[in-house]
C-alpha cells in the first residue's frame, strides 16, 4: 500500500528541522552505503550532485505513517519509513533511474499501480513484464529488496516499491501479491515534488 496516498501536506507533515551537521553527515553514509554499486564510483561524485556536502538539509516527519522525508531546499529527495532503508523520490530516481533495480510490469497492471494497489505477480510474469533472468546473466532479487518499477511502454518509472517475495519465488509461482507500491507517479508526495517542494 503506497505511503503517500493520502497525506497532507497542512496537517500531516511537521515543520521542517534542520539536522546537525553530525546527523546529515550519518544520513549521507548510509544511502551511500544502501547505494554503493551507483553512488560509491568515482569517489562518491554521484552522491555529491544529489546530497551537496555543503548544502544544509532539512527533514519533515509524516507523522500519520512514520516517514520521515529528507529535503534539500525544501525539496523532497528521499524517504525513510521507520528504520527501514533510504528511497529516492520518484523525481530523484527519474533524473538517476540506476539507483534501483527495476522490474515491469504490464500495460495492464498500471492503471492499478496508479491507483496505489501492490503489484500482482501476473503482471511481472506475463509476455510484457520483466523480472531478473538469471538465463541472460541479471542477478535475482531477494525478499524485501527496493526496486524501481516500468511499465511496458513507459519510458520512466512509475512506482518504487519494496519486493514481498525472491525474484525466483515470483518467477516460478506466478500468483499473489508480490511487491508493496510505496511511492507511485500521482500520489501526494508525487505532487508534492512536482510543486517545487514543501513552501
């Protein structure tokens, strides 16, 4: 179930805090280290463009499902829910779409990942979905991995989600609910980005 389905931006979001410079910097080693394989090259560069080592950042609490949202000027970069790892935004991700693995989903699952439903396993499985294929030398993903997620036909992302099941498991089983939509191209956190941020 997508995170920012119903969030308000009045009512639900707290003031923006500003973190000790301790803080921020603890924040940036840990994407760094989520991110590695993408952020790691070439000294950090990557990181750098997207978390400035000079630029303050800010975080607001979305109270109501335990998120909290880090801000460079306002601007919403990526999100935390509980202790869990670091995600992009879904504007992040499109301006730097190897931060995730991806998977697809099918022409017909995306009117209803737009909708903020999970994704079915039939909607991977079928002719126009794609999982990692092992076959043509991809690394599976395990359980509780956060992906980008296409849809056949779209050039960029439409959702980031967090996988339910083995790329393997959803692969040979081909039924049941199989990734968690967390962020999705139309919910709030969606618009509040594409506002130019929290003002």
């Amino acid at each position: 179930m997508s995170l920012f389905k119903k969030m308000d931006a009045k009512t639900d979001v707290g003031t923006p805090t500003s973190l000790k410079s301790s803080i921020q910097r603890g924040i940036r080693t840990k994407i760094l280290e989520q991110y590695a394989d993408t952020l790691g090259v070439n000294d950090g560069e990557l990181l750098e463009q997207i978390l400035p080592k000079k630029e303050p950042l800010t975080v607001v609490k979305f109270k109501r499902e335990h998120v909290q949202i880090l801000l460079l000027k306002g601007v919403p970069l990526f999100f935390q829910h509980y202790d869990g790892p670091w995600l992009p935004t879904l504007h992040v991700l499109h301006q730097y779409p190897t931060l995730l693995p991806w998977i697809q989903v099918d022409r017909g699952a995306i009117k209803f990942l737009l909708s903020g439903a999970n994704v079915m396993a039939p909607g991977l499985t079928s002719a126009g979905g794609h999982l990692p294929d092992p076959a043509q030398g991809e690394k599976p993903l395990a359980k509780g991995t956060p992906v980008a997620i296409r849809s056949q036909g779209k050039t960029y992302e439409v959702a980031i989600g967090s996988l339910l099941a083995d790329t393997e498991e959803i692969r040979s089983q081909g039924k049941g609910n199989v990734v968690d939509n967390v962020h999705y191209i139309g919910d709030d956190l969606w618009a509040v980005c594409s506002k130019g941020g929290f003002v």
